[in-house]
C-alpha cells in the first residue's frame, strides 16, 4: 500500500484512489475534519486516519450567495448544494455536484470526487456525487 498526502493535508492517495484526511484520536477515538493536532472532544493528541470515499447524504440545503475570495465560483454564479455526508465515522460539510441543486434527498448514496491535481500533485478541491452517476 503506498499513502501520498498533499501538502494541504486535506486528500490522501491510497494505491492511487483519492481519500479525505481527518485525524482521529489516540485517547478517546473521536475523528475530526479537517485534521487538527488535538481532539476536539478531549484534547489527546490525534493520528491521521484516511476517511472512507463513499457515504449518505445526512443533510443539505442550496446556496444562493456566492462564497467570497479565494473561493472561485464558475461564471455565471449560479446556486450550488451544500451538505453533510455520512461517512460512518464522522460527518463532514461538503459540496454537493453531479445532479442540479434542488434534486438531492437525505439518505442518497455519495461517493467522493476530488478535484485535477496542480503541477505539484496537489489537490485543491473535492464534492461528493452521487454514487450511481459513474465508477
Ligand atoms: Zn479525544
């Protein structure tokens, strides 16, 4: 098995296959997203931990304000769906795509989309899909 971590410490690269990087900690278990050095529930110090490329969509809603700088929205601005997915061991607020905003349903099963690498190999964004759309 061969881990690269990028240097924003956010995507793993597990045998090739894009992962999101949380921490978990070493004295109580807890995960947290993005990684952090201490727990967020008891203070020990965290571990990296891979978290798994597939869930459920727990919750969502549709944003209709475009985030400011250094957010780079397509343009046109248009509304775009913002969630939580449900990736067993911990819940994490994502970017929704691959379907039009309004057509999401709790419970959908997601799977993880990374955006192109820079010349470095760094990734800079990620969504989560819907599982049945591709791979
Ligand atoms: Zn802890």
């Amino acid at each position: 098995m061969t881990i690269t971590i990028d240097r924003r410490g956010l995507v793993a690269f597990i045998d090739g296959d894009a992962r999101l990087v949380a921490v978990q900690c070493s004295a109580c278990g807890t995960h947290a997203f993005p990684p952090q050095l201490a727990c967020p529930r008891c203070g020990a110090p965290t571990e990296l931990a891979a978290l798994p490329d597939r869930g459920a969509l727990w919750s969502w809603t549709i944003q209709h304000i475009q985030p400011n700088p250094p957010y780079r929205a397509p343009e046109p601005f248009e509304p775009f769906a913002v969630g939580y997915v449900d990736l067993g061991p911990i819940r994490i607020e994502t970017r929704l795509g691959g379907r039009p905003p309004d057509a999401w349903r709790i419970g959908d099963a997601v799977r993880l989309l990374t955006g192109p690498p820079d010349g470095d190999g760094d990734v800079w964004s990620y969504e989560f899909v819907p599982l049945d759309d591709a791979g």
